[in-house]
C-alpha cells in the first residue's frame, strides 16, 4: 500500500525506534541534523495529497508515534518532516495537534518542522499548524501570503519568531553559521544559490 517503505526502518514501533536513535545519532556525530520522516500516518503512496489515515488515540501512541518520539526525546532529532497525507482529518502540515501540542509541548521538540516537498497547502494553517519550513521553497510561506496574515491578525509575530529560532538554533547547534558548508554537486543549483544569496533573497 505504502510505496515509501524503503524508507522506513520497518513496522514493529520497539524496533524502528531503536534503530531510528541509534542512526540519528551517528548522522548527527558529524555535524549533519537528521530529519525523521514522515510525521505521520504515510500509509498510502496513491493519491498521497488527499488520503486521510483516521486513527484513536491509543493507535498512534502504540504503533505510529513510538518512533518519532524516541527520535526526539532519545536522540535529539534536529527536523521532523511532515507527510503528505492527512491524520484525522487534517494535512500534518496543518496538524496543530500533532506538530504543536505533541510533537513540540509533550516531547519537548525545539528543532525543525519542515514539509515535505510540496506538501504545503495553506499558508495560514501551516503557520499556525505548527510547520517551521516549507520545503523546498516558501510556495505558501512566504512575504506575500504571511505579512497580510500578519497585519490582520491570523497569524501572531509570536508564532512567526518561534519558527525564526527554531531554525536559527537548529544552524547553531549543528555548526553550520560558524564553518563553511559543502556545495551539492550541481553546478547549475550552486550558481542559484550563491545569486539568491547574493541578492538577499535566500
């Protein structure tokens, strides 16, 4: 049904989640933050964009969210990215419950919430869903859609600042504002980003 198991680190909750810290630590040895995917309820590659995995209470804590929250509580996990799908009626980049009050108020998560790419859908209800990062550019997020929000008050500067040092305290933990970093080996993608940088636009 999932075509992104291979992604994953298997089905048994007790398992993938030892697996999960034992591998988020070594990535995170060397100075590179792991994100765990996908937060969650990814059960179906067909129609991934609109499928909704309902789901009690008692069925996520058992068999869904072990794994995250080992990441998170065990291994420090520097992002979390948000799935296409939505849980219980809502777009996990929208999921206040999952992303907020689970995720960053129970398991105390200070890092990233990203999307995954293309997996933004609404600009206020990302912000206010909790979701830090859309990736992988701010279709949504973005001056356009945030600063009107902002102004009229349905988004707060609060909620915006969360989401600023997060990201910032995520750079710093890993090293990444104090040394230079590699380049992707694609010189067409380097040259985007050294104008974009260049432009103040990145």
């Amino acid at each position: 049904m999932n075509g992104r198991n291979f992604e994953y680190l298997g089905e048994d909750p007790f398992l993938a989640s030892r697996i999960a810290v034992g591998y988020i630590q070594g990535v995170q040895d060397q100075g590179v933050s792991a994100t765990v995917k996908h937060f969650m309820g990814n059960n179906s590659e067909y129609d991934r964009h609109n499928t909704n995995s309902a789901m009690d209470e008692r069925t996520m804590r058992e068999i869904y969210l072990p794994v995250f929250e080992a990441a998170v509580r065990e291994a420090y996990v520097g992002a979390i990215m948000d799935s296409y799908n939505l849980t219980n009626g809502a777009h996990m980049t929208q999921n206040d419950y999952l992303n907020t009050d689970v995720a960053k108020k129970e398991w105390g998560f200070n890092g990233i919430i990203m999307s995954d790419w293309t997996s933004t859908y609404d600009a206020v209800a990302a912000a206010n869903g909790g979701l830090d990062l859309e990736m992988p550019s701010g279709a949504f997020l973005n001056r356009k859609n945030l600063k009107p929000a902002l102004t009229e008050g349905r988004v707060s500067v609060a909620t915006i600042d969360d989401k600023v040092r997060r990201i910032l305290r995520v750079a710093a933990r890993f090293g990444w504002l104090d040394q230079e970093q590699a380049e992707i080996s694609i010189p067409r993608y380097n040259q985007q980003g050294r104008q974009a940088a260049a432009s103040g636009r990145a």
